[in-house]
C-alpha cells in the first residue's frame, strides 16, 4: 500500500515504515528488558551489601524468602528503568 507524503510531495510504501516500526519496537523492548535486568542486578548487589553490614554473622540467611525478595527488588528496579 502507498501513501501521499504531503511534506515531500511523494507517494510512499508503507511496507517499508512498518518494517521500520516493527524493528523499532523490537529494539526498544529488548532495550527496556536489558535495563531492567541491570537495575535489578545492581539492586541486588546494593541489597547485599547493606545485608552484609547489617546482619550479624550469628544469624542464618537461609531461613530468608529469596524469592520474594527478588520479586520486591525486580519491581523496584523495574520502576527505576522507566523513570530514570
């Protein structure tokens, strides 16, 4: 399908705008995931940290809920890639 450009005065091919927004949005989703996947990483690496200086050695890490910490720390990452 062509359409009229009325800025350039040309017809254009509309298969080759959508391939480019296709490739576009391709990009900015893996773009969004790869941020979110650094925020979190640095999340957890901050977590560590603070849990390193403010746990005492006596006390046993496993009895901990790893997997909804990650999810607490996967959100909070999250809402840092789309608003930083």
């Amino acid at each position: 399908m062509k359409i009229w450009k009325m800025t350039t005065g040309e017809w254009i091919d509309t298969t080759e705008l959508i391939k480019r927004n296709v490739d576009f949005y391709k990009w900015k989703k893996a773009n969004k995931e790869r941020l979110i996947k650094e925020a979190t990483e640095a999340e957890i690496a901050r977590n560590k940290e603070l849990r390193a200086s403010s746990i005492p050695d006596w006390k046993d890490e496993t009895t901990r809920d790893y997997k909804k910490e990650y999810k607490t720390i996967t959100n909070k990452a999250r809402k840092r890639a789309y608003f930083d």
